[in-house]
C-alpha cells in the first residue's frame, strides 16, 4: 500500500452537486406532503414517502436539513409541520 491510499472513492464537486439536487429534492418532497396534510409524524411521512427506499440516513438527513433551510419544522417529539 502506498501512503494516502484509500479504498474508498474519492468525491469531486460533481458528487456534491448531485447530492445537493438529491437532498433539495427530498426536502421539497417532505415540504409538499406537510403543506398538503400539516403537522405529521415523521414515521407517517417515512411511510408516505417511502423512505425505507432512499437509502442509508437520507430521510433523517432531509428531516434535519429541511428544519435547518426553514423549509418545515420540528414540532414536538417526532412531529413536523409546515413552516410558519
């Protein structure tokens, strides 16, 4: 093994780019069903959206990004509703 190998890929700005339209997208999902039903639980907009099909921590991540962007918000427990 050489020094700086790594078994890994490597991620480029094109990686990032394409995860950012991934997490938007995801947000935008959750945002459009709180709109259309209000405050929901978080295992009802799993279920609804089927998240066990995103992949490992998308749902999770897009729940907390999309409270970070204001693009919804956390509520009480595991509850989110549309943003103010």
């Amino acid at each position: 093994m050489t020094a700086g190998y790594t078994p890994f890929p490597s991620t480029s700005s094109r990686d990032d780019d394409e995860n950012e339209w991934w997490l938007k997208r995801e947000i935008s999902l959750i945002q459009n069903l709180l709109k259309a039903e209000g405050e929901t639980s978080k295992q009802e907009i799993g279920e609804r959206l089927g998240q066990k099909y995103w992949g490992p921590l998308r749902f999770r991540n897009a729940l907390k990004a999309g409270c970070e962007r204001g693009a919804f918000r956390k509520v009480g427990g595991n509850r989110y509703a549309p943003a103010e």
